[in-house]
C-alpha cells in the first residue's frame, strides 16, 4: 500500500493513505478426498460394487470491486419524476443522451411496489416497499424493467438499483406473513423506525421498522437481492438508510453477493467501519457536502476542507466517498443547490467532481432544475434545453479521460498549492497526467500568488493555454474557479 501525502501549504499534517476501490480477490478452495475400498464378501464370494467417488464442492470465489469504477461518474434517476409517463419505457427514451453526456454509472431511485397502507400524499414514498421480488407497476413490468437494464448496458453504462433494507411498508407481504420480521413494542405492535440518537421515532410513519435480530428476515433481504442479480444482471445496489442497519449484515451481503461476481455497493451511511471491513465500495460524502453548503453561505472556508481531509484519511482505510451537491433527499427537503449554494453551486460541482471520490449527479441538474420534487406526488421535471448539460460534460470527459482523477486508490492524492482561507488551489498527479484547480471559495475577488511554477496548462472550460510563473499575481473573480490540465 503506497502511503501519499495530502500537503497543504505550511500547515505540519500527517500522512495518510489514499482510499482503496478494489478489496483483494481471495480464493477458498474446499477440497474433500474420500477414500474408498473395495471389500471381498468371503462367505459368498462376490465382490461389493465400489461407491462412485463423490465430486468436490464447487471452487469457491469471492469477487472484489469492479474495476469498472476507477474512473466512473453516477447519475441518480427519479424515475417517477423523470417524465410526464413516470415510467421504464419513457425514461428509456433519455438512456442515449444520458451516455453520450459521459454518464457511466446509472442508479435508479427504488422500483418496487409502494404500500397505500399509511402512504403519504396521493403516490406515497419510493422506500415505503411492499414486495421486493416485484416492480411498482406504476413503472412498468419487469420485462419493462429488464428492457430498460439491457438497453443501458448497451449504451455501455451499468445500472445499480435503491435498496430499502431498514424498513418496509405497512402493506408489505411480510406484515402478515411474518411479523417476527419487525421490531414489536412491550405490547406486540409493529412499529414506526426510531432513531437511535434520540430514542424517538424519526417521524417516518408510513413505514415499519425491520428487526435485525431475525436471521431469516436478513436471508430473505440476501434472497431478493440475488434475484435481481441473477435475473435482471443489475450491476449492484444503492442501500438506504446503511447506518441504521448493523455491521455484520453488511459483511454477510457482501459475502453473499461478491460470490456471484463483482458488483458495486453504496452505502447511505458515513460509517467508516462499513467501508475498512470491505462491505461497502463507496459512502456518501455527507460532511463534505455540509462544507460545502457551508462554504456557499460563508459560514465556513478552505481551511474547513483541509481538515476534512485529513480526519477523513485517517477514519477510512478502504474505499471512497461519493460526492454530489444535489440528491433526491437534498433537493426534496433541504432544497435545490440554488436554494443552497446560490451563486456558488458550479464552484461546489467543480469541488465535488474533481476531489477523490465518485461524482453524483441528479435527475435534472444537466437541465437545469431550479424548483424542489414533491416526494410523494406526481411532479414531473421540465425538460427544456438542457443549458448546464456542457458544463457536466466537461467535467465528466475530464473525470475520465485524467488518471489522476481516478475514483480512490486509482487517482492521485490532493496536493495542495496554497495555504490560504479563501482560495483551495490544489494539483493531483497521476501516470503523467495531471490536473490543477484554482478556487475562489468567496463571493469575493481574490488576488493570489502560488509558489510554483505552472508551465504551459490548458484550462479545460475555455480551452486557453496558461503559463504561470512562481509568485506571479493571480486575480480572481468571485466564485471564480480554474481547471488545468497538461497538454
């Protein structure tokens, strides 16, 4: 494991390792070797038939990370939203756009059937599932559905499903079935999630909280799950509410689905546990999302993002984050980036997309989206002219095209230019390849020098050459962000 230094300016850091993406392939190999004997029956004289040697058990592989990833960006798509139709069919009509934007990774907000148990508003939540063995047929069937997965396989894209393993919907299957699979109070009555910082319910009354102390609750999850990989050849899973369910279900998942080849899983969950153990590939950069909202509102600087660094280098082993300034939550109930972020929201992209992790990108920013999606009604995304869909796919060709943008392990660290609170200039080099960021956190100008030489640089959104000279002024205009690569 190579250890690499994040440098920033004069500040004494320590060292830390880059995350890894990929955990070791490892073999089991069961062998069983009977012996067998013939035995001679004196008293009759005949001879008793030799039993045939039984096979051995079937080589047993556990597959890692794919490597399909190193370099991917995700895209998440609200497939109830995403058109007036609301279904598999329609969205399928923006699979080829999608592809040709640079989208590799598409993840699809849940499929399955919504209870009308306790639903809120007229549709009810995507997480409020009622048979994970079918689609909602709002959506379509799943011949719909696996249409849709073969076409963005054929678009060269892979495709990861919403998983809801913490809870289910009031008219799940299991309800009647098998209540032992829920959490129960004194009385013997299913209950509503709680929250374990607080010992109170999260407020998420349309859904009942699943009881992890039932193993055969935890084998049907790991059942349904191989169903869509076995069938549909999904390419992993998006699992919400991660941090609420417990570690050693997590390891058991991923014991149970990287046997049957490499699949990506992403956690809804910051813990760092989940990602050391190999459990998960990728979690959500949730604090570094707060940093940024924070920095957009001037509440905090570059020097919140040093730190963020090192403290994050140094709780992860393994893995990497993923990084976004919108997701259906965010924009749901916190609000759009421009809500958020205001004139800031393409500085904080540039963030998100040129750090270590995987970028994520929501059903609508490429438009852009400047209104919040009603999460349980119809409220369908506008499509106009597609004005930010440039922006994005620079940075996508850029994301993929330079090593040293590779998601964890497979890019380079940052390596910061300047020690300074209102301006992250930081360089990442990799195989020859290299990309250098100037970026006025403020909405103010900022004038800057860095204490080296910048030969040369192309800047990847006007395509100017730039030559910078060692403390050579710089001036930069609010929100002002430079992106250079080597030519």
């Amino acid at each position: 494991m190579t250890h690499q230094l994040f440098r920033p300016g004069s500040l004494s850091l320590p060292s830390f390792t880059s995350a890894s993406t990929s955990t070791s392939t490892s073999t089991l190999i069961l062998t069983l070797t009977l012996t067998l004997t013939s035995t001679l029956l004196l008293s009759c004289k005949t001879r008793e038939q030799t039993k045939p040697m039984a096979e051995p058990p079937a080589q047993v592989v556990k597959h890692g990370n794919p490597d399909w990833d190193d370099q991917a960006v995700m895209y998440e798509v609200n497939i109830r939203q995403y058109t007036p139709e609301g279904t598999f069919t329609a969205f399928s009509h923006h699979v080829d756009r999608l592809a040709k934007m640079g989208v590799d990774i598409l993840w699809l907000m849940p499929i399955f059937p919504i209870s009308e148990e306790r639903r809120k508003g007229s549709l009810g939540s995507y997480y409020s599932v009622t048979d994970f063995m079918e689609t909602n047929p709002e959506f379509g069937t799943k011949a719909d559905f696996k249409s849709l997965v073969d076409k963005i396989h054929g678009s060269g894209m892979k495709v990861i499903i919403d998983w809801v393993p913490n809870h289910t919907g009031w008219g799940h299957v299991w309800i009647k079935s098998h209540p032992e699979y829920y959490t129960q109070d004194s009385a013997g009555n299913i209950i509503d999630p709680i929250d374990p910082s607080t010992g109170k319910s999260w407020g998420w009354t349309d859904v009942a909280d699943l009881n992890f102390d039932n193993k055969e609750m935890r084998q049907a999850h790991i059942d349904a799950m191989q169903y869509w990989v076995s069938e549909f050849d999904i390419d992993g899973f998006r699992y919400d509410v991660a941090h609420n369910v417990p570690e050693d279900f997590w390891v058991t998942v991923s014991d149970s689905l990287r046997v049957m080849r490499p699949l990506l899983l992403l956690g809804e969950s910051e813990v760092p546990a989940f990602r050391n153990n190999g459990s998960l590939d990728l979690d959500y950069g949730w604090e570094f999302h707060h940093i940024l909202n924070d920095i957009a509102k001037g509440r905090k600087n570059a020097n919140h993002i040093d730190s963020f660094l090192v403290k994050d280098r140094m709780r992860n082993t393994k893995g990497y984050h993923l990084y976004f300034t919108s997701n259906h939550d965010e924009n749901s109930w916190q609000g759009t980036e421009f809500e958020r972020m205001g004139d800031a929201h393409q500085t904080m992209a540039v963030l998100a997309f040129l750090f270590d992790g995987m970028p994520l990108l929501y059903s609508g920013q490429e438009e852009p989206l400047r209104k919040r999606l009603a999460f349980f009604d119809k409220d369908s995304i506008e499509w106009k002219n597609y004005a930010y869909e440039s922006f994005y796919k620079t940075l996508f060709d850029l994301k993929q095209n330079n090593r040293a943008l590779g998601n964890g392990e497979a890019g380079a660290p940052l390596e910061k230019l300047l020690s300074h609170p209102n301006v992250f200039a930081f360089r990442r080099t990799k195989d020859n390849q290299s990309v250098t960021a100037i970026i006025n956190v403020t909405g103010r100008r900022q004038t800057i020098s860095l204490e080296t030489d910048l030969p040369g640089m192309k800047e990847v959104f006007t395509g100017k050459v730039f030559t910078y000279q060692k403390g050579q002024k710089i001036i930069l205009k609010p929100w002002e962000y430079l992106v250079y690569t080597n030519p």
